[in-house]
C-alpha cells in the first residue's frame, strides 16, 4: 500500500482524488451560494405579495365601510322623507275625519258635493 502511494500511479491517483474533491466542493459552494440567493430573492417577493395583499384587504375593508356609511345616510335621508310623508297623510286624514264628522250631510243616503270633495282629496 505505501509502494503504491509513494509510485508515480499513486501519486496520480492522490491527485486526481484531491481534483474531484475540490471540483466537487466548489460546485457545492457555487450551488449552495446560488441556493440561498435565490431564496432570499423568493423570500422578499413573498414579504412584498403579502404586504400588497395586505394593503388590498385594508383599502376594501375601508371602501366597504364608506360604502355602507353612505347607503346608511341615504337611508336616514329616505326614512326622514317617508316619515315626513306619512305626517302629512296622517295630517290630511285627520282633517278630512274631521270635516266629515262635521259635515251636515253625514247621514244622508246620497253624497253631496262637499262629500265627493272629500273623496277626491283622498286620491
């Protein structure tokens, strides 16, 4: 074994061995090197896709709640209009009751005029 190592074939064997190695170790150098770089890359895109999402979610999350604001102050509008519209119709009924009750016709079997007046008013 020594006279094989101490030969000129041994020798190039050692050599060739120690080549292989280094070639070997600088492949897995550059490999791993470009390894890590690529991950880190991969790894700020994924930072930068989940902030972006993030700000996506927080601008529709405040669009929905300026929708929602804005249907909700169109529908106190309405509501104030209806309510609005409907005292004016209680108002109309009450005067109408009233001139009925005070009308001398009231018990009649035809309408007189003030009574289809009334009724008028109604439609």
């Amino acid at each position: 074994m020594i006279a094989l190592l101490t030969s000129r074939v041994g020798g190039y064997l050692i050599g060739a061995i120690a080549a292989v190695a280094l070639v070997w170790w600088g492949y897995s150098s550059i490999y791993n090197a470009g390894y890590a770089a690529a991950t880190a890359i991969k790894n700020a895109e994924i930072v930068e896709l989940k902030a972006a999402a993030t700000e996506a979610r927080d601008k529709e999350a405040s669009r929905q709640v300026a929708a929602n604001n804005a249907a909700k102050a169109r529908e106190a509008i309405r509501i104030a209009e209806i309510q609005a519209d409907n005292d004016s119709l209680e108002e109309k009924i009450k005067e109408l009751q009233r001139e009925a009750s005070e009308d001398p016709d009231a018990g009649r079997v035809v309408l007189g005029a003030p009574s289809v007046q009334r009724i008028n008013k109604v439609r």
